[in-house]
C-alpha cells in the first residue's frame, strides 16, 4: 500500500478554560489513504470535531496541540502558520462541512457569490463551470438549482445545511471532512445527501472522514472507521473486521446499543456511567469507569493502540490494520460472549426491560 | 386490562393562516392557508405506544401542538372520553391538561434553566392540587433512574447531561399518572448510548404504568422499539398505518417505501435497496385534489390527480393509495375527500419471536 494522504500521530490536544486545562485529545492515531472514506466514531465530546478543526489548522483559539504530528502527503502540517494553511491546505485539498453549519451562510451575499469565490480561489474554472458544478450539486442535496443565487435567509434551516454540503463537495477537494453532516437531516434528506457521498466517490478519486455518532452511516459508506472515547482512540480499522470482530468494549456496547430496524424487538444495551473529564494527557483507560471488564491495571497506563490478533485470518496479525486499545483486547470477545449468554438467562426471569408483552 | 377508548381524532385540520402584506391587506387579497395537518383521523386506546412518522414538515409537530391544545384546530375535532374538544369548558381543559402530557424533542430548551428539578416536579403537581409532592417526586425520580432523589431534586438542568435532562422531562410528563403522554422527537438529540437507556425508559415505563403514547419522528428505527402500531405522514395526511413488524415488513403505499428503505442499517455487509426520492415535499399551500405524494411517485398513474381514500387491506393495515382498491365505482369514493375513517390502532401482535 502506498503512503497514506493523511496520517495522525499521537496527537495531543488542549484546551486552556480559565485556570485550568482541559485535555479534548489524548495520544490520538489514525491514517487514511488515498480514495479511502474513513468514519470516526464516537459519543458526544469525546474530541472528534477538535480533531477535525486540528487538521484544517482551525482549532478555537484557547486550543493548542500539545504533541504528535500531522502529516498530509507525507509533510507535517501541524505546524503551519495561518497564510500557510490558506495557501496550502484549505478547500483545495482539505474541505470540511463544518458542524451544525446552518448558521454560518454569510446572509448578505447570495449563496452562489460564496461558491464562485470559493472556485476563483482555489481553481481555474470559469464562471460558469464554477456555477454548473455549484447547480449540480445543488440539485443532488435536494435544492432547486435556480435557488442558487438567492441568500441564506430564505432558506430553512435543513436547506441551508444543504447548501453547505454543496459548496463544500463542489470543487472536489482531496479530503473532505464532513462533521455530523446528517444529523440534523431527516432520513429521506439523509439518503439523498449518503447518496451524492457515494456519487462524489464514484466520480472522483477524493478520500473522506466523516464523523458522526451514527454508525450505520459508517457501516454504509465507509471502508475504515476509528472509535473514540473521551479523546482516545479506542479501535480503527476496516469497517468489516470492526464490524465481525469488535475488540474494544466501548465499540462491542456500541454496537449493541444501536437500533437495527431489522430487529426491533432485539434488547438494546445500555452503557452506563459517564466519560471523565481530562486535565492532563490520559495516562489511563478512559474507558475504566464505564468498562465492564476494568482491571486495576486499566487505570494505571493509557492502553497502546495495537494490531489484533488471534483472529481466524491469515497471518500472525502483526501487519494487520485492524488496530486496538485495550490491555485486554486477547480476552475481552470471550468475556463478552460470557456476559451475553448469562445476560439472556436473567433476562428470561424477568429482566428491567420493557418489551413487548 | 380493560380496553378503553381514550382519544380520537376526527378528521383533524389545523390551517394556519399566512401573513398578508400590508398592500394585500389593502387590496383585500386572500392567500391560501398553509395546510399543516388535513383530515387526519386516530385512535388512541388505552396502554397503546402509537407512532406517526414522517419526514420534516409533514406536520408533526402540529399535529401535536393541536391535541396538546397548544394550538387551536381549524377543523375536525379531538374527542377525549367522549367529550369533544371544540365543546371543552375550564374544566374540562384541567381534565384534559392533566391526562395528557407532553415530552419535548429538546431537552436542552424545554427545561427552565433556572428551576430546581424539584420545582419542575412540584409544579403540574401544584397546579393539579395534589398533596404529598415530595413523596411523588421522589418515586417518580426513582422511576426513571435518577438516584438518589435527593441529589437530583436540588439540581438545575445546566448541571444535568442531555439524558438526564431527557429523564427529567419523562418524569415532569408522568408525575401527574396521565392516560396518554405525547413525545416529539425525544431522543434525537441524545447520544446513542443515551438514547437507548431514554428508549427503554419509555417503553417500560408507558408499560408499567399503563399509559398511552404518541410517538413522534422521522426515525422508524427508534419508533419501531417503542412502539406497537405506526402510522406514516405525508403532507399533512396519514397515508398509512399498520402494526409496527406489518409496516416494516410489508408497507404497501410507495411513500412508506422510501422511508423505510432510507434508513441506514448497522451492517457493512448489508445491501440496501434505495428508491431514492427525489427532491422533497411541496409546500403545504394550495394542494388541491389529487395524492399528495403523486409528484415524487414511482407507481404514478392518471387517478392519481384524484384524492385516494383509506382502504383497509388488511386486519389493521391501511392505506391511502390508489394502488390499493378497485376503481369500479370510482366516481363515488373519491370524490369524498374529507372523510376517511378513523384508524384503529391495535395492540401488538404478540411477540412474533
Ligand atoms: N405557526 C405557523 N405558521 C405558519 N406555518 C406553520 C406554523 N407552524 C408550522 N407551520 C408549517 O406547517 C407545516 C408542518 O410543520 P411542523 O412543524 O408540524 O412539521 P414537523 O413534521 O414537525 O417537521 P420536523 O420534522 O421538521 O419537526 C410546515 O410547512 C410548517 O412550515
Ligand atoms: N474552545 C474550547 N474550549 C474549551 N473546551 C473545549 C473547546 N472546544 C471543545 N472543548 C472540549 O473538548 C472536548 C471535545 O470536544 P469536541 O471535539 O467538540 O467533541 P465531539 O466533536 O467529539 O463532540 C469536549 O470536552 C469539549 O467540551
Ligand atoms: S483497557 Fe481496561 S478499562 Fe480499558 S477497555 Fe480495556 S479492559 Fe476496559
Ligand atoms: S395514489 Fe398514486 S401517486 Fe399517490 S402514492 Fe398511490 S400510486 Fe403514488
Ligand atoms: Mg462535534
Ligand atoms: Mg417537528
């Protein structure tokens, strides 16, 4: 495999508040190759959109990385000066669809001047290539193309998002991050905007991450996903060996948690308790207080993210990209079938759950 | 248990008017209302967990708003235990106020930042005259997994997370031992994690208790877990309704279709077939005759400029699609319009597995 476009190494990141620290990052690694969509997953703070701002140089300003690198092509970049991420990374090459963007449409200008702004910039499109793209993109996320030149303010607030997705996807940058791009959509918005990701990846050689809590989005349009919690990585890897062998037991509650219309009368899990909040660079599982399985040991090192092994595939496992974090990652799949099977027997005598009669 | 009927909406329609310029005021010119909710007609019995689905703007939330009283109806009416809505006195909007409760999609704005739990608790119970309040509040926080009591009772919403916040609302909505609890969107803001404990919250407790639900979203995913019977909404009409495993597994009217197949399911290996749909609804002005879905239709046919009534196709399913019945005497059925029958929502099936 040829060198990743986008590699994250141990990447520490810091908010200041007041007095003290708050740690949004811990240690965190992934990569991504050319073409490839990654999903990076996982529950609410957990330092997915700061990671997402680090790569675009764009972090709030009481934030700072700490340590580790970020390297595009191969060039580190975390240390690029504002004009040099102007200059050098910002829509060209790295777009993003900021989160619960709706808001930030400029609403004196008409949506269309934005984009042509944008493509003057950036490309050497014409006009009116600039606007055919813009209308045809436009079009997909389920807006008029003739609405392109009107302003923010006469569109609802799912049709601004959309316009947003649109003036993001257009000029087919080289990574596109799209923050929670869904999730204020409904499902039918939804499909169609999944729709026009799959179409942009069929048509261009361009690479996404996309984070979102969902993991069905994941599971249907991306070929890797990284797992956080509470800034760590937790497991990263094809979506189908995440998906036959989940490792880590945040991603194995995860996965039982998650509503599948397939099975609606299935129980869902529930994962208790609450991440920590970080002061300093995690030197423990952050997992520890929610983890069924904690040892003591969880609590005193931050778990290496490491390859599984010990999986029917070939190999001793040692060059696999399916990748984990947790001091018990040899035990744990059998704990958890341990736990699910005595789950069942109690379940069968009366369990807290709700069902159906 | 007892089977009794608690709600039915007749015929419901909420129009809101729209707002005139100063010139079309001064040349008295009309404009055509926004027909949010049309004809839309349930049931609700007891120990019932009743969807409705529909993609934004269908008309939910007003649909709502309406049977909250929150809004007043336009036309068709609401009847609670027999007594109609149109007819309420003081009284019996008390009545009403305190059997039917209302959970808000977000938790974020739907609590009082600046009231203790506990007064969010005491509240409808001071309003409703009822003693014992803290003995109350306490069992009903019991009830929804906020222990100790104490701790949380002297709490304010800033200092709680989305769930527990969520909880606090359920609790708020239950105090008062209602017959029915309305939800809009309760766990779309919520975590996953979050959303599945708030899910089987609900579901247990709407069991236990012995209360009726309406629950609202365009997520069938999250409804399909509460939830015995669903009916789907599409520009301020139902267009179908069936028990839920039914509707999931054999939805019969196109529009049903589509939702249900553009929802995202948590498996890589999984195929999904997409009737992508084009686009997304009209405006709810001036629709007219005619399905409302008929512009973004696959199985579009000529009688579909004319407004298809309910059919019942099977035990507890119908549908509103021309598809579904015999255009024999055509001219008869459609030409009704405005008087579809009543949908019985049924208990479940029984556990079909
Ligand atoms: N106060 C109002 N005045 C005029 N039109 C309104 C008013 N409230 C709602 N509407 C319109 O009525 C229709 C139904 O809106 P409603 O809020 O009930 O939709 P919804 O199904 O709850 O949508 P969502 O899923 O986005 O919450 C929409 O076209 C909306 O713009
Ligand atoms: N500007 C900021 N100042 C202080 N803390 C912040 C700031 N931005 C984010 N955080 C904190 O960093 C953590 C990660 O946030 P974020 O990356 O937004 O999470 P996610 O996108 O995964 O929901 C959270 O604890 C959040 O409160
Ligand atoms: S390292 Fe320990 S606490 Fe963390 S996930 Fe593994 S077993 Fe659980
Ligand atoms: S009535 Fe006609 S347009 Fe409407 S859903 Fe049925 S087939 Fe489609
Ligand atoms: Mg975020
Ligand atoms: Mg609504």
């Amino acid at each position: 495999m040829s060198q990743p476009i986008l590699e994250v190494d141990d990447l520490t990141i810091e908010f200041q508040t007041g007095e003290s620290s708050i740690t949004a990052v811990s240690d965190a690694s992934f990569s991504i190759e050319q073409g490839e969509y990654m999903g990076l997953v996982g529950e609410s703070g957990c330092g997915k959109s700061t990671i997402a701002k680090a790569l675009l140089g764009a972090l709030d300003k009481n934030g700072r990385i700490v340590s580790g690198k970020i390297l595009y092509e191969g060039e580190e970049i975390q240390d690029f000066t504002e004009e040099e991420f102007n200059e050098k990374i910002r829509w060209k090459e790295i777009a993003m669809i900021p989160q619960a963007s709706m808001n930030s449409l400029d609403p004196i200008q008409p949506i269309s001047r934005k984009a042509l702004e944008i493509a003057d910039a950036h490309t050497d499109l014409s006009k009116s290539e600039a606007l055919d793209r813009f209308k045809e993109a436009f079009e997909i996320v389920g807006l008029q193309p003739s609405r392109i030149s009107e302003y923010s303010f006469q569109f609802s607030g799912g049709m601004r998002q959309r316009a947003i997705i649109a003036l993001t996807l257009f000029l087919r940058p080289t990574i596109v991050i799209a923050d929670e791009p869904t999730t204020a959509l409904d499902v039918i918005m939804q499909d169609q905007v999944l729709n026009y990701i799959k179409k942009i990846r069929e048509e261009t050689n361009s690479s996404m991450m996309m984070i979102t809590h969902d993991i069905s989005v994941v599971f249907e349009t991306c070929d890797t996903m990284t797992v956080m919690h509470s800034g760590q990585v937790a497991e990263t890897g094809p979506v189908t060996d995440l998906y036959d062998s989940p490792t880590h037991p945040y991603l194995m509650l995860l996965q039982d948690a998650f509503p599948d219309i397939r099975y609606p009368n299935r129980d869902l899990e529930v994962i208790d308790g609450y991440p920590p909040e970080l002061t300093d660079k995690a030197d423990f599982c952050t997992f520890v207080d929610r983890c069924p399985w904690a040892v003591d040991e969880c609590s005193q090192t931050a778990p290496r993210l490491e390859s599984v092994t010990d999986r029917s595939v070939s190999g001793d496992g040692s060059d696999s990209t399916h990748k984990v974090a947790c001091i018990r990652k040899d035990e744990v799949p059998q704990l958890n079938e341990e736990r699910k099977r005595q789950g069942r027997t109690t379940a069968d005598g009366g369990s807290d759950e709700g069902d159906l009669p | 248990m007892t089977d009794e009927l608690l709600l039915q909406v007749e015929n419901l329609e909420k129009y809101y008017a729209q707002k005139r310029s100063l010139k079309e005021i001064a040349l008295r010119k009309e404009k055509d209302p926004v027909q949010a909710v049309d004809d839309v007609s349930m049931e609700v019995h007891s120990n019932q967990s009743i969807g409705v689905i529909g993609e934004s703007g269908c008309g939910k939330t007003t649909l709502l708003e309406v049977l909250m009283g929150l809004e007043p109806l336009t036309g068709g009416d609401v009847i609670y235990r027999g007594t109609r809505m149109s007819e309420f006195d003081r009284e019996d909007w008390l009545k009403y106020r305190r059997n039917v409760q209302i959970i808000f999609q977000d938790p974020f704005d739907s609590l009082d930042p600046k009231q203790r739990v506990r007064t969010v608790l005491y509240e409808p119970l001071r309003v409703h005259g009822i003693e014992d309040k803290e003995q109350r509040a306490r069992e009903m926080l019991e009830r929804v997994n906020l222990g100790p009591p104490e701790q949380f009772l002297s709490k304010y919403p800033p200092q709680l997370s989305g769930g527990e916040k969520q909880r606090v609302a359920i609790a708020r909505a239950l105090i008062l031992q209602p017959d029915v609890v309305l939800a809009d969107e309760p766990v779309s803001m919520l975590d996953v994690s979050t959303q599945a404990a708030v899910l089987k919250l609900l579901s247990h407790l709407t069991d236990e208790m012995g209360v009726s639900l309406i629950y609202i979203s365009h997520d069938l995913s999250t409804v399909s877990y509460v939830c015995d019977s669903v009916n789907v909404m599409y520009l301020g009409r139902l267009v179908e309704g069936a028990p839920t495993e039914r509707l999931i597994n054999e939805p019969q009217h196109p529009y049903t279709q589509a939702l249900i197949n553009s929802i995202p399911i948590p498996d890589p290996y999984h195929e999904r077939e997409t009737i992508e749909l084009e686009g997304a609804p009209r405006e709810p002005i001036g629709l007219g005759e005619g399905c409302r879905f008929r512009d973004r239709c696959p199985e579009r046919m000529d009688i579909c400029e004319k407004t298809p009534l309910d059919t019942e196709i099977s035990e507890h399913h119908q549908t509103a699609c021309h598809l579904y019945y015999d255009h024999e005497d055509e001219s008869t059925q459609v030409s009704t319009g405005g008087e579809s029958q009543p949908r019985e929502s049924v208990p479940a099936d029984g556990d079909d597995q």
